[in-house]
C-alpha cells in the first residue's frame, strides 16, 4: 500500500521557488519517487543527485569564481615571481590587460592553473582557497564568493537530503578548490564532491612525515562527457536526478535520463539581467544552446530564473 | 563535561573477537574519539575509516579473487576466442599450466584483464561478476567466494557505523569488481569504494542511447603510495582509522597516522594455517614484510588472527 507522508515532507517546500511547472516539476518527482509500495518508488540507497556548481549552485560571471581566484592568486604570488613582470600570461594578469590574457587562450590558463594551484601540499592549497573565501570580493556584488550561492538551490539540496537522497556535485571545477566551502555552504561533505583533478603525489618528507603534494599536471576533466564518466567513477550508480546549467552538463543530463524509472533532469537558465545575469547560447562562461534544445525536445525542466525564483542569493551575513 | 554512553557501546562490541589487545586497541579507540567534551573526540563528518579488502575483509590465498574470476573468464569465452588455443597467456590459462602462466608475468596478467575487463558497457561487466560470484566456489573452502569475509571484520564494519563513523574500501582490486558486493556483503555503499580503475568511455550508440564502456588502459592503481592518493581524490579527507594486511597498506597506514589526534592503524596478520591461511614476508599474495615491521615499531595494531579471532568466515548460508 501507499508509505504514508513523512512529516518533513509536509512543511511546504521550496519557499524560494515561485509556484510554476519548475517547482512543481521538482516536488512532484520526489513526492514519486519516495513513497513505498508506488511503482516509482526508490530506495534510499539508491536516491543519488547530482548537481553541476558554476552556475548551478553559485554564480559564475562575470568568470569562473575559481578563475577569479588564480587570477588573485597570481598577484598575491609576484613579489615572490618578478619574472613575471615581463612574461605572458602572467604579465597580463599583474597588468589587468584582458586582451593579452585571452590571447594567451586554453595554455595560458594552463600556465596559470599550474603556478596558483600546483608545487605545495594538498593542505596548504586548502589554505590559500580558505583565506581567499574569507577576503575576496565579487567585483559587481561586493560579496563573499561563497555568499553568491543560489537560494532555490540550496533549498533543493536540503529537501532532497530530507528526503532520503545523497546529493552530490559534479563540476568541472577543481576538487580541492570545491571541497574547502562544499560543506559549509552546501552540506555537502568533501567525499560527495566530484570534480576536475590533478595529479597527486605522495612523499615521505625528511622529517619522515607523509604529505600529498600537487602536481602541475591535469588528471582527470570532470565536464562534459566526463561528467558521467566521473559519476561511474566516484559514485558508482546512476542519479535519478540531475541539475545542470550548461552544455557542459549535456551528457550528465543524458546519462541520468537513460536510466530506468523515475528520472528528473533540470537546468537553470540564467534569464535575470537584475538580480544576477542573462546568458546562455552565446556566452563564453556557461554556454547554453545544444543543451538547451535537448533539454526542450525531451522536456527537461528548464527554470527560468527570472520568473521561477523569488530570490536569488541568500540574504548578507 | 562527559557525553553520555551512547545505548549501543553498552552491548557487547565485536562478539567473534577474544578478548586481548587487538580488540581492546579497537573498542578503545571508538570510545576515545566518540565522547563529546573529551579532548580526542571527533565529529561524525569526520569519523573516516578505510579498510584494504584482499586479506582485510575477505581472503585471498590461494589467489587473488579477483584473478580467480578473470580466469574463470577466460575459460568461459575461449569458445568465441579459437585462437587463444595457441596464443599465451590464454594457453596457460585453458591449459591449468600455472608454470606458463607465472611465465607471461605481469605483462600477461595485463592481456588477461584486458580481456575479460574491457570492451563491454559497466552494467554487463558488472552482471558478468554477479553471476560469477553466484556460481564460483573457493577451491579449498568449496564455498562462493563473497561468503570467505571475515566475521570479525564484519562486526567491526557494523560497529563502526554504529558508532557515526563512514567506512570505506580503499582497495588495490578493481573499484567495479567490488562494487558488485561491497554493498549487500560489507554494507559499503558503490560511492564508498575505492579501487584501481581502467579508462571508461562515454558514447551515443546508434539507438541514441548512452553507455559507458570499459577500455583495456588502465588509468589508476589504487595500491602502496596510490592509497593515500586514492583517499585525497575519493574522499578527500584523512582518515581516523585504517586497516590493511599487506605492505601494499603501508603509505595508507602511514597517512592516517600523520594526522592529528587519535588515530587508529591495524594489520591483519595471517598466523592461521587450520582454519584460513597462514603467510607474511615471502607471500607472493599479501606480503606482509615492511608495513609488520613499521607497525611493530610504531605500536599500531597487528591482529594475529589465531589468537584473536573467536571465528574466521561466517557460517554457511
Ligand atoms: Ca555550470
Ligand atoms: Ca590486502
């Protein structure tokens, strides 16, 4: 027969969400998915979602927030690297020339990448992702990085884990960058975030003790189809549910939909010039076309931030 | 002041143990780190315990399970491989011919999971393990396979978690062979098992449905030093126990140590020829020679499974 309604599920939830079809969408799926004794009925173990973060669960322009963070990284580093001073890209970044930067395209990134966030334990990059959460701010809000977190979403997180599910992010950002503030923001604790990696290295140091060193070397790239390529390695099962905002999100959402059963596949289109942003088929950060179309075709949930969300960020501490 | 004695510390802890010091070392240790306001307690999120599972969780003499299965593999496709009647170290394999096979070494060992690990999606890798365990037997023992865990690391697995610790494997074996079992056997959840892994490929069939497939290149070996690197990438804090069996613990052992507070190391030790196997230094599987001596020296936990184990595997179902 029917499982009765849990209690929690009776608060109302999503008070961030405007009613609409995106709401709606997204309560109806787990009122389906967790009753027992219901042909969509899911067991716990097996409620696994996924969320993308850049632009899915924090903001991502006017650049990647961990863009943003090399690129403070690169000039907090100088007066330790005056090389720089004269060789590309770092010249760019000391001189905030945003033409010769993009000039220096995908291997200049690269060259960035390695000197901010390789050549030091794993704990000590921790550190400098830490102090830079707790002083950097978002140059339009004049916020905390990690106060730029989507209300709605949080929401989502917690009503989900409230009912029974284990949610996990799956983002092309970097790992150790993620796990500093994936808990504390987002109640997702470090093992249940999947994202890009370098290489590690482990060394028994003079005095005898171990460390984990970072390598300027990319391991794995958590995006696109490696989104489920990394949810089959990290996690081991398919989601049942999936929150994307971009192309990059295509095959995670793709994979997640294949499966049998119940399935919930969304994305946040990013539709509020105001409060937040509009962009999608032709941005350079969070490009949203081929997916969009899928998403569309298939009937994927697509919120419309403008209209489905009654706030965006949480209000300031 | 004091937390209160949790209700489920105060029935008898891990029953298939004698009492002495490798369970005392155990159960004090639990009480150490979960008492609120005693100085090494620790928080749920951070209650990380990883266990080897070749020799740690289940057995592994004569061979390695996993090999046992991908032999039995081999002989199960030779009928749509003719040619491996004279091609090695498929011969050897068809042929029982053990000296052939040691031959081919690692570089056979390689084709041989190339073979019967690759070319096929995850879900038919994975149905190929299932109906493997379901009708292989030990050769010794004549029981199936995933019947050979250790009682008494099966309690401590159970008491663990009952305690708010997160247990995971942390395993040389291949991470989707043991997530076929490591849930209904070790109550291990697939997104709490770590393990070696091949390259994993995303495509679009014809059908325009996704899969994954498994590539004969092997992309991480989860063993010695890859233990600790293992652990930053899956889970991405430190764990607060570890237990292991052979040298290929020992970076494992040696990182958890590193940390601080109370810490908890432990060594299965094979001393029981009678009722499972015994071998240390010269095993060629499980050699336990340089992590015994580090743990002797540094006053970790070594279980001499004789003298502590009240039973070995549970019994028959
Ligand atoms: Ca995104
Ligand atoms: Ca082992």
């Amino acid at each position: 027969g029917m499982g009765a309604v849990p209690v929690r599920a009776q608060a109302e939830p999503l008070p961030s969400w405007n009613d609409g079809d995106a709401k709606k969408a997204i309560t109806d799926f787990v009122e389906r998915v967790t009753h027992e004794g219901i042909a969509n009925y899911v067991k716990p173990a097996e409620r696994i979602a996924v969320f993308d973060n850049d632009g899915t669960l924090w903001a991502e322009q006017p650049a990647y927030f961990q863009l943003a963070f090399a690129l403070d990284r690169v000039k907090a580093m100088a007066p330790q690297h005056p090389e720089w001073k004269t060789k590309q890209p770092f010249k760019a970044v000391l001189e905030g020339d945003q033409r010769a930067l993009a000039a220096a395209g995908e291997k200049g990134l690269l060259q960035i990448v390695a000197a901010t966030h390789a050549g030091m334990t794993t704990e000590a990059f921790a550190k400098t992702v830490a102090d830079w959460l707790a002083t950097a701010r978002h140059p339009r809000f004049n916020r905390p990085y990690d106060q730029l977190v989507y209300q709605p979403m949080l929401e989502v997180l917690a009503w989900l884990r409230a009912n029974g599910f284990k949610t996990f992010i799956v983002s092309g950002g970097g790992v150790e960058f993620m796990r500093v503030f994936a808990e504390r923001t987002y109640g997702i604790p470090p093992e249940q975030v999947v994202g890009s990696s370098g290489v590690v290295k482990f060394q028994i140091g003079k005095d005898g003790k171990p460390s984990l060193t970072k390598e300027a070397k990319v391991e794995f790239i958590d995006d696109g189809p490696g989104k489920p390529v990394g949810i089959n390695r990290f996690i081991g099962r398919r989601p049942i549910f999936a929150f994307g905002n971009s192309d990059g999100d295509q095959q995670m959402l793709q994979y997640t939909a294949a499966g049998e059963g119940a399935r919930f596949m969304g994305l946040v289109h990013h539709t509020d010039a105001e409060r937040e942003f509009a962009y999608d088929r032709k941005s350079h950060v969070g490009k949203l076309d081929k997916a969009l179309d899928e998403a569309i075709a298939r009937k994927w949930t697509v919120v419309d931030m403008k209209k489905d969300w009654r706030t965006v960020f949480p209000a300031p501490k």
